[in-house]
C-alpha cells in the first residue's frame, strides 16, 4: 500500500536548480514582467519575478534563452517574498530547453 505523500511525490519529477530569464504574462488580466526561474521541473517551475503574481492567475510564460512558450498556473506565492511563486504549467513539458534532463522526465514524456 502507498502513502498519500509517497504517490504524490512519484508524480512530481526532478528538480533542477536553473537560472533562465522568462517572461510572464497575464492570460485573463493585464500584465507583463520579466522575470527569471530559480528551480525547475516537468511540471512547473519556482520563479522570481518584477512584480508580485497571486495565486490563481492564469499567465504565459516565454523562456527567452530557448525561445519557448507555455501555459502555466501560479500555484504559489512565497508569503515573505512576494516576488518568488511557483507556477504549474498546464502541459508538463521540457519548456525550460534542458539538454540533458533527468531520466524521470523523459519517462514522464513518454507515459503522457
């Protein structure tokens, strides 16, 4: 039998510590930043960005270095930097151009 926090943990993928420049901008709601990515994964990403995101906004995010564009959710809003928030995109996919991913990623690629 599996642990709530054991399945949930297996669903997530690596994490990897990365310092891209994005964009972000609103989908339903004025709004455009920079910004840059502190830690990623398959399915989404902590970053910090120009101005304060709240949790709920639906936003497009560009990753300049890569030239790749996804949707994601902002999940997270770090209550003591109001800057920093994770996002969840709504495709889990390599946006961030990682060369060389972790193995889970690629098994999660494959298993969508």
């Amino acid at each position: 039998m599996t642990s709530p926090q054991v399945a949930r943990e297996s669903r997530r993928s690596t994490r990897v510590r990365l310092k891209l420049v994005i964009e972000a901008t609103g989908v339903t709601e004025p709004l455009t930043c920079d910004g840059e990515t502190i830690v990623v994964n398959l399915q989404g990403a902590l970053i910090s960005t120009a101005v304060p995101l709240r949790v709920g906004m639906k936003i497009q995010i560009q990753v300049i270095p890569a030239n790749t564009r996804a949707a994601a959710d902002v999940v997270y809003v770090d209550p003591e930097r109001p800057r920093v928030c994770g996002i969840g995109l709504v495709i889990p996919e390599n946006v961030w151009g990682v060369e060389v991913p972790p193995d889970d990623w690629l098994e999660s690629s494959r298993e969508s």
